[in-house]
C-alpha cells in the first residue's frame, strides 16, 4: 500500500483488508478485541471476494466497525466478454476509478487467469500496448489478489471452491518493477489459509529487471518463471525493449540460469515474432547459443498487432523458416496459439496462451 494515494473515490480514507495477510488479519482482530476464532472468518470471506454485507456470519457490530475503517473488496467486475474458444476477457475498476483487464483461459486441467500488477507500465516496450501511457500506478496486493478473488466469485466459486487453479502474472504491468506487492500477493494466494494456489501453477513474466529476478529466485518459492527475451542481440533488443540498455542479455540470462539453479523451474522465454525484426536465421542460431546449458523453452507467438505501433507480425513464410532453424538447432521452442482473439486478449496485448503445466 506504500505508494498507492488511500484516498478512496467515495472521499474516505479506508485500508482495503485484502492487502492484508492472514497474520496481519489475525493482529487485526485481535486489536478489535474480537475473539480469535473471527480472524479465520473474516479472512475466508475476503478471498471469496465478498463484501461486508454478505458477511453473514460475523456480527452486525463487528461488521460495522470494520467498514468505517477499512473495505473489503477493492476490484469490482464491470463486464465480461466471452469469446467463442471458451475464454473471456474482464474489466475491472479500481477505487479510484482505474480500469484494469484480464483474462480467463480454459484448459483441459483448470482455469488460468491473467493477471496485472500495475495500471499502465513504465518499461516502454515498442510493441507493447500497456505502456502507452506510461505508468499509471502499481497495484496493491490486494488489488492483484482482487481479480483472482472476483473472478473466482464470479465463475460460482469461493474459498472452499476454488474455480481458478493457475494464475498467469501476464497482464498490464510490470511485476517487477511493483516487487514488494507482487510478492506479498504470491505470498497470500499461495497461503494455506488463502486460496492456496501452488506455486508451480503460478508464472511470472517480466521484460528483464535483473535486480529483481535475483531477489525473487532469493525467496526459494516454486513460481515460474517466464522472460520476455523477444531478441536474442542485444543490437535488436535495445531497439525494442528500453530496459535491455539497463540489463543486457548477458546479465539477464545469468540472473534466469540463477533461478532456475535456485528454484529447479525451467525458466520460459517469450518470442514474439516481428516481421523483418527478430525472425532471421541467425537470430534462430544465436538463440540455440544463448539458451544453452539450463533448463530453458521458448514461447514463440507472433506479434499482436497493435495500431497505436508499427511493428507488423511476421508473415507465415517468415515464421516457417525462423522455427524451421529452431528444429535444426534442437532448441525446445513451442508455438502459441493465440486465445480470445475476437475480445481482444487482455491489456490491449496478451492474445496469447499460456500454461505453466505443459
Ligand atoms: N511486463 C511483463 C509482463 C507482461 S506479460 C513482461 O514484459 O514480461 C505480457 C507478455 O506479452 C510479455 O511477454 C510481452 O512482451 C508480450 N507482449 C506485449 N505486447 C505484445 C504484442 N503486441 N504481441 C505479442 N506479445 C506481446
């Protein structure tokens, strides 16, 4: 909650419970001279994304004494888009009026939900919609967890059912760059007490903030980990992804080969393929080099063409012969399929698939 303005759209200035974790609740509790057994309570009902009022269990006055300082719901679905392949697309809003957008994606083994971390991003990407407007605020943990717990509501589920089983952080934003309430969702929604969701069935995906790839393979947690490569040349990648004059490739594949030695997660790289860009030959041959000697796969998609940019998807032809040298290279690569395609993905960008469990 550190930098995020608590001033809320009504006026008020209220705490928002879902940033808080099961310890935190239980202190909480405690303090409101309530008897212990309240804390499991409350806390279930939070992660069923419930408000106050159908808190049917906890007292009227205990009820009340917490809304007058604090919220229990603070992401509200205001539409759902079905798309024909069985996913669909939400939009959220944000107390203080921020839209934000994920999607639901079915599979076989359990329903996958993207989700943001930030309204907006700051890392500039050229192909990419959500840094359009630059960085617009980072989102609570409760605000991350928020659209775990609304959407899980909202497919008929609670905190004893749980309706989402994988949790993709592939939305708008940079987990990254939000680190310190990134991690403390991971912890809450992976918690016994919370939705419990394993942390091999959650993937966090980042553009390349090195820092913040050590520190997070330095809290030993099973998340997966995915990096949007998207050009295996520094030359290339510099043109399309501000962050890598930061963080060359060089010092972001040894921070990748780290968390997998640290978390034995075979780390993913995304590839999108942008035409005359990235899907040359050689950059098939220079990726065989570059993701030698760990535990690696590539995500190959094709670009998403956004309007607000320049970049075009590569064509067939090109793609073919780009994954055709992958094959010869022996470079374990798979091609997305794109998902939602006709409600527009997620975050103006994401049309894509993604599952931690193949
Ligand atoms: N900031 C994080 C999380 C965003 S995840 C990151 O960069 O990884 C979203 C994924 O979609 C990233 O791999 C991003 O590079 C990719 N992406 C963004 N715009 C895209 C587009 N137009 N077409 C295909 N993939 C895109």
């Amino acid at each position: 909650m550190e930098n995020i303005d608590k001033k809320f759209a009504d006026g008020t200035n209220k705490v928002l419970l879902t940033d808080f974790d099961f310890e935190e609740i239980r202190k909480l509790v405690t303090d409101l001279k309530e008897p212990g057994y309240r804390a499991g309570q409350l806390f279930q009902w939070l992660i069923s994304g419930e408000d106050f009022s159908g808190m049917t269990n906890l007292s009227n006055s205990f009820r009340q004494k917490l809304s007058s300082f604090s919220r229990a719901v603070g992401i509200e679905i205001i539409k759902n888009l079905p798309s024909k392949d069985g996913s669909q697309k939400f939009l959220y809003k944000l107390f203080d009026g921020n839209i934000i957008e994920g999607v639901l994606m079915k599979y076989k083994y359990g329903n996958t939900l993207c989700v943001s971390t930030q309204v907006g991003c700051r890392m500039g990407c050229a192909f990419c919609a959500s840094g359009i407007d630059g960085l617009i605020r980072n989102l609570s943990a409760g605000e991350i967890a928020g659209q775990v717990y609304a959407v899980n509501k909202f497919m008929g589920g609670n905190s004893q059912k749980r309706e989402i089983t994988n949790i993709v952080l592939m939305g708008s934003g940079e987990p990254l760059d939000n680190y310190e309430n990134t991690l403390k969702f991971l912890k809450i929604i992976t918690s016994k007490e919370g939705l419990n969701i394993s942390q091999r069935n959650i993937s966090l995906s980042t553009c390349g903030l090195t820092d913040g790839i050590y520190k997070l393979a330095d809290e030993n947690m099973a998340v997966n980990l995915c990096l949007s490569l998207h050009a295996p040349f520094d030359g290339i990648r510099n043109k399309i992804m501000p962050v890598s004059k930061k963080y060359d490739l060089k010092s972001v594949i040894d921070a990748c080969k780290y968390y997998f030695e640290k978390s034995g997660r075979r780390v993913i790289f995304e590839y999108a393929l942008i035409d005359n860009v990235n899907d040359s030959k050689e950059c098939a041959v220079k990726l065989k080099e570059l993701l030698k000697g760990f535990s690696a796969h590539l995500n190959i998609i094709r670009l998403n063409y956004v309007k607000e940019k320049k970049l075009k998807p590569s064509s067939k032809e090109r793609m073919e012969i780009f994954t055709e040298e992958l094959k010869r290279q022996g470079v374990s690569f798979t091609i997305r399929r794109t998902i939602g395609a006709e409600i527009g993905g997620a975050c103006g960008q994401l049309r894509r698939s993604y599952s931690n469990n193949e």
